[in-house]
C-alpha cells in the first residue's frame, strides 16, 4: 500500500483517532495537513512525529463548528500547497474532527444539540463543500461516522443521528463526485479507547459489558483504524465507493 505523493488532510489530527489516522498516512508515504481546534502545541508534535517518518506535514488551527473561518482555512491550505508542495490541489480529505456530548433523550439540550449538529453534520458537509474545488480528481474523501448510527446505547441519540445523516450524505456525495472519479466512503468505529471516550469507558462495568459484546472480546484502539482510513485511501481501495465500513470487532452481532 503506496501513498507516496498524495496528500491528506485530516481534521482533529492533533489527538486520538485522528492523530493514528494521520500518522497510518504518513507511514504508508503520505504527506499531511492535520488540523487542531485550540491545543497548536499538540497539532505541532503530530506534524513532527511525520517528518520524523520522512514526510512532509503542517498543522493548520481549525473550529469545524464555525463555517465563518473556513474560506480563511481553505487560502491557508492553498497556500501551504503552493508553498511547501508546489502544487495546486491534495488528495484526501478525512473529515474525523468531533466533540463528545452525550444525554438520555429527555435531558438532551438544545444548545448542545446544535453543537453537535455544527460540528458532526454542518461543519462536515459546508468544509468538504468550500475544499472540493482543491480536492484532485480521482482523489478520496472519507469520513468518520460510528458505530453507534447501527446500534443503540442510550444517551447518544443525537450524536448518532448526525453520524447517519453524514453517511446519507456520502451516498450522495459519491453519486455526484462520480464524473470526477472520487470516492467518498464512511468508516464507522466502535468504542475505541481515547481521550474523546475515556469518561465513557471509566464508569463502572462499561468496559467490560462492551468486551462481552464484542466479538473479538476488547474494546477498540486507535490503531484498529488508522490502516482502515488508510486502506481506503489507497489504490487498493479504489474500487470501494459510497460504502459505510464498521470497524468495530464485531459489536453487537
């Protein structure tokens, strides 16, 4: 699997799933600019553990939540190419940035059901919207979806109702990005052990109810889905087009 001179952008690439995806690019030779929402420190380091595997990387400040600062993220990221690339356009968008908030359906708030919807549904479809023109035909768009939009535990169901909305989306998106030959598919994680899921997985019994409901017996990590993104990403993925990809380990079979 030969990303060698591709580039990605990976949204929320400074921590948790989308650091492993963007460092799983950069090992297989993709070159990639990774976003961070506050913590530039954090963005940075990412950005040097792939130059120390021999890739170029930046770490560019980002709020999905907020489509004002996405025409001045896109001229950053043009200008970046040019820069640094000397080219025009990258080759794969990986929208994984997100927020956790989860409540019981009666006590979900309005206010924190608008963040969700900014961040995981909004921000997803107005920032693939405003980069398509600097995305290469023939390149990939993926996107991070959950488990959780197949099976339910309760207290997510608005985090998972954006989660199935983005994979309608990508149906549609793959429909109509067709002509210009990118793929666009979702992959969906289980429970996978990061900061984004640490206060979940603390409470008492949760880990192992969801080892028991596992078919491969353990909760998730980070680095069961870094390859996955990557897979498809790759030439051997060119063929897998408007699909929803659960990698879970079997959750709730």
């Amino acid at each position: 699997m030969n990303l060698d001179q591709k580039i990605a952008i990976v949204t929320g690439g400074s921590r948790g799933l989308g650091r492993n995806i963007a460092l799983a690019l950069a090992a297989r030779g993709a070159d990639v600019i990774l976003t961070y929402r506050e913590k530039k420190t954090e963005g940075e380091a990412v950005a040097a553990e792939i130059e120390a595997l021999g890739r170029k990387a930046i770490a560019l400040p980002l709020d999905v939540s907020s489509t004002d600062g996405f025409a001045s993220f896109t001229d950053q990221v043009g200008a970046a190419l040019a820069q640094k690339w000397e080219r025009g356009s990258f080759d794969f968008l990986v929208n994984n940035a997100g927020i956790e908030s989860s409540a019981p359906f009666p006590e979900m708030t309005e206010e924190n059901f608008d963040r969700l919807y900014q961040v995981h549904l909004k921000g997803v479809y107005f920032l693939t919207q405003r980069l398509l023109p600097l995305i290469a035909d023939g390149g990939r768009i993926v996107c991070t979806s959950t488990g959780l939009a197949r099976f339910s535990i309760p207290g997510y169901s608005a985090y998972a109702a954006m989660k199935g909305a983005v994979e309608v989306m990508s149906r549609y998106l793959a429909k109509e990005l067709g002509p210009r030959r990118i793929n666009v598919n979702v992959v969906a994680p289980g429970a996978i052990e990061t900061d984004f899921t640490a206060g979940h997985l603390a409470h008492a019994g949760v880990r192992e109810m969801i080892s028991a409901q596992t078919a491969l017996g353990r909760v998730g990590v980070p680095d069961d889905i870094g390859g996955v993104v990557a897979f498809l990403c790759s030439e051997e993925g060119r063929w897998v087009n408007a699909q929803r990809l659960e990698a879970s380990g079997g959750m709730f079979l």
